[in-house]
C-alpha cells in the first residue's frame, strides 16, 4: 500500500525543491546587491546591523530565505545520498528532516539575534 505513494512523495519533493530554488535565488540576489550596496554607501557591519534591527521587512525576508534553505538543501542531500550510497528508506527520510529542522531552529535563532 505504501508503494503508490513514493511517486507522490518524490513528485512533491522534487516540486518543493525546485520551488525553493527560485526563492533562494531571489533572496540571494537581494541579499547579496544590499549588501554590496550599503558597503558602498560606507556603512558597517554594525550600521547595517542597527537599521535592520526592528525592521519586519528585513525578518520577513530573512525568514523566507531560512524556510527556503530549510527546504532546498535537505531534498537535495537526500537525492545526492541516494545516488552516491546504498542509504534508502525511513532512516534516510528521518536524518534529512532532522537535518531540515536543525536549519529551521538554527537560522531562526541567527535570523532572531538579528532582530532583537
């Protein structure tokens, strides 16, 4: 019974992961042009820190580019694990989501210190 579902599952994967590109390639863009920007503006990291403390645009987008790293990167270790190893199943399911929520938890963590 279980058997019907993979394709599912590895078609919502592979949508999700392609999904999470596109975002991660907009936030890296964006992220990458500010930053290039208000150093050449002059501004340091501290500057740049304190305008972005308290702001709800810069935690929405820091929050989006977290769920999208939390998303892209464990999808692809698994497809990369099962192409490079003998590692199938639950087990490899299991340790790429604990993988994906070790992102979620930690790049909040970073995106909250920013924020406080």
């Amino acid at each position: 019974m279980a058997r019907p579902l993979a394709p599912r599952i590895e078609t919502l994967l592979w949508t999700a992961q392609r999904a999470s590109a596109a975002a991660l390639g907009l936030c890296v863009a964006v992220h990458l042009v500010t930053i290039v920007l208000a150093v050449r503006g002059g501004l340091s990291a501290a500057e740049i820190l304190a305008r972005t403390r308290g702001g709800i645009t810069w935690l929405l987008f820091y929050g989006l580019f977290v769920v999208a790293v939390a998303i892209h990167a464990p999808i692809g270790l698994r497809s990369i694990l099962r192409e490079t190893t003998a590692w199938r199943g639950r087990s490899l399911d299991l340790a790429c989501g604990l993988f994906a929520l070790a992102l979620v938890v930690f790049g909040w963590r970073a995106v909250g210190g920013l924020f406080r």
